[in-house]
C-alpha cells in the first residue's frame, strides 16, 4: 500500500509527550527498540524541552493521530559529519509507507540540510522489514552485535548499518 495520503511528518514539539508515550508504549514498537515499558510521559516531555540542537526528532500524523516517530543525533568533535538515526512504526501502521516517509526525511535532512556523510544506525537481526527499509536507502550491514540487548527476557542481536553520503 502506498504512503497514505494524509500523512504529515512535522517536528515533535514539548505538547506531543502524551502521544509520544503512548507510541513508545506499544509491543511492536517497544519490541524494535530499547525502549522500557511504561514510560512516563512527564519524562518524554522534559526530554522534548531539553532537546539538544543537534537532535532532531520527527513525527508522522494521520488524522491528528501520531503514527510514528523517527531522530537524528548529529555528533560533535570529529564525528561532526556523522549522525545516528532511530525510528519506530505504530502498530496499526506498518507496512503503510510511514517508515520509508520518515526515513525520506531524515535522510534528506542529514544529506540536504546537515552536510552530513555518514548516517548510522543499529536494528535487530529478527526485524526483517526494516532491514529491507534500511538496505533501500543505501545503508549496509557493517557488522553484528552479539548478545546486544535484553528483549523480552532473551539477548538478542543488532545489526550496525550506515549509509555514506558520496
């Protein structure tokens, strides 16, 4: 299915923490993290306030209801030209084109609007459509962490992907 036709992709915003909350609190984005169950969405609004300059967080709304959520850390120093992404899907939404619309935009960020030439990013070896979503946009699977998190009572594995920019 195509991106639907009323998805918005704007910046989150300190009044989103509600929403936010609730999104992180889903099994299947939870389950694509590192995320904790439960969290608090005091917390996810102090976060939003004090959000860093060089971290940009989107999000996907349809309908007035977030979909999904996606973040670009840019890093200082000599890794000033590198940026690390994450993102996770409501559960009602995957498979609809909101991931590959919030990845567009990252990555048009990092390249267009940051200069930045390399993105990276890690994703389990179990998710699948995501590493397909990754592999589409030129990133690559650069090695394998063993034993990366603790998910669902079982250590699981995380792939380390980048995309260099030319």
């Amino acid at each position: 299915m195509d991106t639907p036709p009323a998805l918005t992709i704007r910046a989150a915003r300190p009044g989103d923490a509600e929403a936010i909350a609730e999104l992180q609190s889903l099994p299947g984005v939870r389950f694509g993290t590192l995320r904790l169950p439960y969290p608090k969405p005091e917390v996810v609004r102090r976060w939003l306030e004090n959000m860093p300059d060089a971290h940009h967080t989107l999000l996907a709304v349809a309908g007035g209801v977030l979909v999904g959520i996606a973040g670009l850390d840019r890093y200082s120093g000599r890794r000033g030209h590198v940026g690390s992404i994450g993102m996770g899907v409501h559960d009602d939404w995957t498979g609809r084109g909101v991931g590959r619309r919030l990845l567009g935009e990252l990555v048009d960020l990092a390249d267009g609007w940051l200069g930045l030439k390399r993105i990276e990013l890690t994703v389990y070896t179990d998710n699948a459509p995501a590493i397909a979503l990754y592999r589409s946009f030129g990133f690559a699977v650069e090695g394998t962490h063993r034993g990366y998190a603790l998910r669902d009572g079982v250590y699981v594995d995380a792939y380390a992907m980048a995309r260099l920019n030319g």
